[in-house]
C-alpha cells in the first residue's frame, strides 16, 4: 500500500508541475488516502477501529460553472461482512466509479465545496464485479493557484445485501493546465507582488502572508482584522496595544497605565476597608461593612445599612427603614405608642376606644354612687366599676383619670374633701382589681367643674359625679 501511495503522489507531482503554467484549467486529478468502514451500515455502532486504509487517485472534468465529471479509481484493504450475525473477513476492494459533481463555488476561491452522486463498480478480492451507488460530499481549501487540500466523505449503496459502506478520505486536488502556455503578464493592479487572482485586496497594495492584504502598523494582523489598525499591538487583542499588560486593550481600559482584570474594565481592583467589596461598589468605601450592604456596617444584622437605619441597634425591617414592628401594624416600635398592640398610623400605632366603651365610660358618671355625705360605695356601683376594669384590661397602653365631682350644696371645702374621698375611693377599687396603680390618678374638684344647674334637683344629680377619662400617655 505505501508503494501504492507513494508512486501515485510522484506521477501527480510531475503532472501539476508540467502543467502548472497554463492559464486555464479544464482537468484536475486527485490524490487521496481513503478510510473504509462496511461494519457500521450493519452495526450502527460507530467506532474509529472499524476503518481501514486504502488509497484513490482520481480523475475530474470540468463540465461547466456547476458540474464536473469525475472517475475515481480506489484500492483498499476493508472487512467486509459475511453473514449478518457479525462475522467479517479481510479482503481487498477495487473500485472505479463514474461520478457527477455539483459545486457550490468556482475552484478559484479559497474554499470550494460540492457534493455528487454515481455509479460505481467493485471488484472484492480481484474476482466477480459488483455493483453500487456511492454519495457523498466534498470540501476543497486553496493551498495555491492549482493546489488544493482535499476532502471528501461519501455513503455506498451496494446493490448486494451486506455491501453498504462508509469511506472518507483525504489529501491533494491539482487542476492540470490545458491549452496554450501563458505568456501574458500576470495581472497585479496593486502593484504588491500577489496577482489579482489570489489578491484579497486587488485594489490595496498589500503583504503575500495575508493574500495581498495590508497591515499598516506591521503587527501581524491585516488591516481588515485590526482593531487598532495605524497603532501596533497584540495578535490576541486583535492587533490593539496593551500597555500595562494586562490583557486588555489600551481602547478599552479605563486604566491603561495601571495593570488591572478584565473583569474591573482593566482597573485593579480597589478594596480600601478590606471588607470583600470593591470601592467602586462599596457605599462605605471608608469602614468595613458587608456584602448584603453594599460595604456598609449593618450592627443588628437587619439588611438595612447603619446610615439607612433609624434603629440601628434593633433589627427591623427595610419597609420600617430598618426599626422592628413587634405588633406589624405598619408603625415602627419607634415611633408607635403602642409597639405591643395593634392600632392604626393615624392614632400613633394605639388600638382606638371603641365607641361602646366610650359610652359605657360615660355611663359611669351617673351610675357610680356613694352613700350620702360619704364616700362608700353603692353596691349598684360595683357592675360599671367592675366594666372599667375590662375596658382598662382590653387598653393596656391606656392610662385613666379619675375625676371626683359635688354639687354646690355645703359649704365648698368639705365638698373639695368629699369629692377626692370618692375619687380615691374609686381609684382604690380599679387596683384591688388589678389594674395598675401606674395607670391611674385621681383628682377632686368639688364643687368647681359643674356640668348643669345647681339650682335645680336634677342638676344637682348630674353634678355629684366621678368621671372615667381614659387616655394615651404622651
């Protein structure tokens, strides 16, 4: 097989070069290495080890700008199945098939791909001719004006059971000059040494490496792929220079004299605190803080920065601008009357008197009864007293005044007397009921504070009176 090979690719080199002066190129001949695999159609089980080597020289007529004729010519070593348990068996395979190319682009461009389809006759072990139908698919890449690196992988029909088949190959495409020798000058507008059919760039003088392109500032990267195409650079930042080494282009780094990170924009990065967040993103550049606050120092642990945080030492939450609303009624401890009981913004975070205990409070006035001239309770007073204590217990933010009241009848000093007795008197009932003493005071106001006509019996019963005055402590 290496002699196969080797005596193949001496005729195909003096052919191409006898012929590599004509200017047109009608023919061209082929010279591939060839992998076969007839294990796989059977097995669909795809494995490198199921191939093996041969070689194919071949021949291809250019028909017109979309078809060419081509007669390949294969000799290979393959195992080929002989039953369809999976038993295979050596053997050599010779093949010549008459082919039909379709191309997708002319040969002169540096990529050339086509695909075809034919008719194929083998020969196993140099006896009885079969039959197949190869297709498959090729990829050309320019090496120069008549060279080519040359792919190409086709599927094989055979017209026998067991005699489908893959093969792949590889190597060298020479298009074989025919007519007269050229004697023509070779066109170069440019004037740069690369003839216009190889010039990228026919109408810019420039550089053989790059197919006739220019690179202006000598970097290594043409023009047409520099970022910083009048400025010397770097091949990896794509021609662009890099002063501080750090891997990212001067055009883009905000620190182009300070070596920085790619991920900081070419910046170092900055951490005066040492707290884990860089002074760009840190808030509180100055003292440590955390991560969760952008560098700020948050003491109770709540989420909300110490600057941002009007209970700084008590955790709460970012709605409540950092301060704990024990009874969550939108009003922070800080601010609510009332942190443990629920009430509404607009009485200070305080649950409101309902209207009924209200009413009951001022029932009191006239139902809570004395002995005459004394300052002993009526036992028909002890139900609405006893209603106060529930009022007191159901407002435990509350705090109460207890007012006692005479009418004008006596003299005024022991009725200021009488009136505190009996508004001590009540007083003292609410504590052995206990409620605290805290929550409440007392004060007499005899006769000074009537709320009608003295002159008259019933305005007389409506002044001697104990009023419940129920209160928020500022």
């Amino acid at each position: 097989m290496k002699r196969i090979l080797t005596t193949l690719l001496v005729a195909v080199l003096l052919v191409h070069t006898a012929s590599a002066q004509y200017q047109d190129a009608k023919n061209a001949l082929g010279l591939r290495a060839t992998f076969v695999n007839y294990q796989y159609p059977i097995t669909d089980n795809w494995n490198n080890e199921q191939f093996t080597g041969g070689a194919e020289i071949e021949y291809i007529r250019h028909l017109n700008n979309w078809f060419n004729l081509a007669f390949p010519l294969k000799l290979a070593k393959a195992e080929i199945p002989i039953d369809e348990k999976g038993g295979f068996d050596d053997a050599s395979i010779f093949s010549l098939d008459a082919l039909l190319q379709l191309k997708f682009f002319r040969e002169s461009t540096f990529i050339y791909p086509l695909i075809y389809g034919g008719i194929g006759a083998v020969n196993e072990e140099f006896d009885d001719f079969t039959f197949a139908a190869p297709v498959g698919v090729g990829l050309n890449f320019r090496l120069g004006r008549h060279t080519y690196l040359s792919t190409k992988a086709e599927y094989r029909f055979g017209f026998e059971d067991l005699r489908d088949n893959i093969q792949v190959g590889g190597g060298l495409l020479l298009l074989l000059g025919e007519g007269l020798p050229e004697v023509a000058q070779v066109l170069d507008a440019d004037k740069d040494g690369v003839a216009d059919a190889q010039d990228l760039c026919p109408t810019v003088a420039g550089l053989a490496t790059f197919n006739g392109c220019p690179d202006t500032d000598r970097d290594g990267v043409q023009d047409g792929e520099d970022g910083c195409p009048d400025v010397a650079g770097i091949v990896a930042l794509k021609g662009c220079p890099d002063a501080d080494s750090d891997g990212v282009a001067d055009k883009n780094d905000q620190c182009p004299n300070e070596a920085g990170t790619v991920a900081n924009n070419g910046c170092p990065v900055r951490d005066a605190d040492n707290d884990g967040v860089t002074d760009a993103e840190d808030d509180c550049p100055t003292v440590a803080g955390k991560a969760a606050t952008r560098g700020c120092p948050d003491r109770d642990n709540d989420g909300v920065a110490d600057k941002d945080d009007r209970c700084p030492d008590a955790a709460g939450t970012a709605a409540m601008n950092g301060c704990p609303d024990t009874d969550r009624d939108g009003v922070a401890d800080n601010v609510d009357r009332c942190p443990n009981s629920a009430g509404p913004a607009t009485n200070n975070g305080c649950p409101e008197v309902k209207q009924e205990d209200k009413e009951r409070l001022t029932f009191a006035m006239k139902a809570v009864q004395f002995e005459t001239g004394k300052s002993t309770l009526l036992k028909s007073s002890f139900t609405i007293l006893n209603e106060i204590v529930e009022i007191l217990q159901r407002y435990p933010d509350y705090k109460m005044r207890i007012g006692g009241h005479t009418d004008s009848i006596g003299e005024a000093k022991p009725n200021q007397t009488l009136s505190e007795r009996r508004a001590k008197t009540s007083y003292d009932y609410l504590i052995a009921k206990g409620i605290s003493a805290d929550r409440l005071s007392f004060t007499g106001f005899g006769e000074t504070k009537p709320i009608a006509d003295n002159k008259y019996k019933p305005g007389r019963e409506q002044n001697r009176r104990v009023e419940f005055d129920i209160y928020l402590p500022e």
